[in-house]
C-alpha cells in the first residue's frame, strides 16, 4: 500500500510538472504586441521582466501592460508566423519596452524587435499629470509692467502627446503698481516625440481676477526633459503673455515676454 501511495504521489508530481511546462506567460501591451515566455522578475505597479523562448529578456513597464493571461505554449511554427507579422508593427509603433543587453544589429529577424531607452525612456506617462511653474515675464508696449509670476496645472495625460488640463497662477507685479493678479485658465500641452527630450507647445487661454481683471492668453514654447523612467520632466519655455486690465471702464493691455522653468510629475 505504501509503494502504491509513494507512485501515485510522483505520478502526480510529474503530471503537474508537466502541466506548468505546457503553459507560458502571455503580455499584450496598448500598442498591441504580444511578447510570450516566463516572467521571471515583477516589481509591483511598475514593471514586468520576461524571458522569452529565444533567450531574449524583456523588461515591460506596467502602465503599458494591457493584459496579461497564462495560455498554451505555441509550437515553434506558430511562433515564427506570429514573430514575422509583428515585425513591421512593431517598428512602426515604437513599442515602449526595453530589451536588456543586446544590439540592435545582432536581433534575429523572427524575434520581436523592442524599442530602447531613447525612444520611450523618461517619455510622460498616461493617466494624472500635474505641472507646476516659476517664471519672470518683461513688460512691452504701453504698460511695460515686469512681473513674477508662479501657476500649478493638473489634467490627464492622453498618450505620450497629448495633455489637457486647467490650473490657476499668481503674477506679482512691481510694489509700486501693487497688483497681484489671478489668472484661472483651461491648458493644453504637446509634445510631438515619443523621446525624453523632445520640444513642447503649451496654451493656457483663460481669464485674469483681482487687480488685473480680462481675458488671459499665455502661449509658450520650450523643451521638457525626462527625468528617469517615472514620468516626471523638466521643462524650459519662452511664452508670450496677452493680458487684459478692465480700468475705468477702459481696456488695457499689460503683454509680456516669459521665461518659465517647471517640472511635471
């Protein structure tokens, strides 16, 4: 009875082997590839690093991850078909993940091409985006008014591209003019590469309270650089500030030139 206990034990042992071997890791990313073989390192809400069946390592960033799922292992026919498909998408979507320790010259032409550090490194990630900035801007035209100034911004980052936002400033003009203005605007930012240095287009269009009180339009063009792979970036502008003042109900413009330096996170 013993013997048949001790059989049926290693039976089942080797069936579940069996069974685990037969079954892979499956990661589908948002920019639509499939990347097959054993996770083997996982830091939560962060990253995933898969070993794939041709021996090469992939590390995937979570926010990327659309789903992931255990599925059969697929013969080696299969593979080839599916590996040859993605090629071409592949390079053409920049997929945001990272091959560890190879050479671009040396990828098999069946294994899945990945994108490096350039290309989707320190980029901005999708989701919560928040921005806050310090400047000085210089008066022109009539009212040659200098003025600090200071604004936090927070919205949704849609892609890697695209930010829409709203946010409120405070500009501090001369003591001698004692106004302090409160612009409140809506805020839209580009930036059209996918790299973690790429230029910028931001625009806030709003309107202006307290000792300044009109239509608020700031402009700005600059470079944002990614600090690490967590999302957060350095930013550098020049904008053009259009500022309206309702006084004894006459309209006056106080324009600027600003310079800005911020952070997003």
């Amino acid at each position: 009875m013993r013997k048949i206990i001790i059989f049926l034990l290693l039976a089942l042992t080797l069936t579940l082997n069996i069974q685990a071997q037969s079954f892979e890791d499956v990661i589908h990313t948002k920019g639509g590839r499939v990347l097959r073989g054993i996770i083997i390192e996982q830091t939560p809400n962060e990253k995933f690093k898969l070993l794939t069946t041709e021996g090469t390592i992939y590390i995937i960033r979570y926010d990327q991850v659309a789903r992931m799922a255990k599925e059969p292992l697929e013969s080696k026919k299969a593979r080839k078909q599916r590996t040859s498909r993605q090629d071409y998408r592949a390079l053409k979507s920049r997929a945001p993940f990272i091959k560890a320790g190879s050479d671009r010259n040396n990828l098999s032409l069946n294994a899945p091409r990945p994108h490096y550090n350039e290309d989707a490194y320190g980029t901005p990630h999708q989701g919560y985006k928040g921005m806050i900035e310090v400047g000085y801007a210089v008066g022109f035209g009539n009212n040659k008014l200098n003025r600090w100034k200071v604004s936090t911004t927070h919205g949704y980052q849609f892609n890697p591209y695209v930010f829409l936002g709203a946010g409120v400033g405070y500009n501090c003009y001369p003591l001698g003019a004692a106004s302090h203005v409160l612009p409140v605007f809506a805020a839209l930012s580009i930036t059209p590469l996918n790299r973690s240095v790429t230029p910028f287009i931001d625009v806030k269009i709003g309107y202006s309270f307290i000792h300044a009180e009109g239509i608020y339009i700031n402009p700005t063009l600059g470079c944002r650089v990614g600090l690490g792979d967590s999302g957060i970036g350095l930013r550098l502008g020049v904008g053009f500030e259009l500022q309206q003042d309702k006084f004894d109900q006459n309209i006056e413009s106080v324009h600027g030139v600003d310079f800005k330096l911020g952070f997003d996170f």
